[in-house]
C-alpha cells in the first residue's frame, strides 16, 4: 500500500492507494474509501500475479477414499509406500512374516538420516519389492501386506 500527502488549495488530503486491477483503483483519502476509474487501463507490471493451485502429496492416489478405517472395522490389504525419496538401508520383514501395527518393516536413509517406516495395519507380507541398497522415490510401494 502507497501513502500519499497532498495539499491542494490549503487542504490538506492523505491518500492511501490500496489496490490497483485494471483501470479501477481503491484509495483511502483522510479515512474514507473510494472507487476511482481511469480513462484507460494502466500498463501491468512485469511482476506476474502469483496464482497457487491446490496441492495434493504425491502419494495419494485415491484422495476420495478414507486413509484410515475405525479401530473395530475389517483390515484389507493395504500397501506401505516410501515417504520420501532415499535409500534403503535395511529391510526387516520378509515374505510370509506376520506383523502387527506398528512393527518395524524398513529403514530408509533419507537427507542424511536414518527413517523407520512401521507398519500401519496388521497382516501377512505379501511381497517385499525392495532390497538392502536400493534406491527409492516418494510414494514408491516397498511392502505389501495382506
């Protein structure tokens, strides 16, 4: 916002320039507010107007499904996918294993530090689609379990 102080035939005026959109300009002049429009459209600066959309992780492949089910309903199939890109360190599960939730699966060495990723259900592995030294991407599927 621009202050201004202007005297005009002894008056004295103090405007504010609040927004300007196309040829319509919002001022405040001593505490009141106006709506003034020019004759023509003011040239638009350089400076693009930022315009952000929506964002959405990179691992939510359904957002209009529920991520979480009651702590009393059925437990299906679920995958366990890579929180951020890194490499893995150690894999701690193997196919066939029984696990609870909360049970260590994988550690992943991610920036410089070591990441547990646990289980977040209860289940039989599935499959293990990830070895000791591989390279992973964020939403990447590690473990399934069944």
């Amino acid at each position: 916002m621009k202050k201004y102080s202007f005297t005009i035939n002894g008056n004295q005026y103090d405007v504010a320039v609040k927004n300007v959109e196309d040829n319509v300009a919002e001022v405040e002049v001593n505490g009141l507010n106006y709506s003034v429009e020019f004759d023509r459209a003011i040239e638009t600066t350089k400076t693009p107007k930022l315009v952000r959309q929506a964002v959405e992780p990179s691992t939510d492949t359904t957002p209009s499904q529920h991520k979480t089910s009651a702590p009393s309903g059925p437990k299906g199939a679920g995958f366990v996918k890579s929180p951020l890109p890194g490499t893995i360190l150690d894999v701690h599960v193997q196919v066939g294993d029984m696990v609870k939730s909360g049970d260590k699966l994988i550690t992943l060495e991610a920036m410089k530090m070591e990441n547990i990723i646990n289980s977040d259900k209860s289940g039989k592995v599935a499959s293990v689609n990830v070895k000791k030294g591989d390279p992973v991407m964020e939403g990447d599927i590690l473990i399934e379990i069944a």
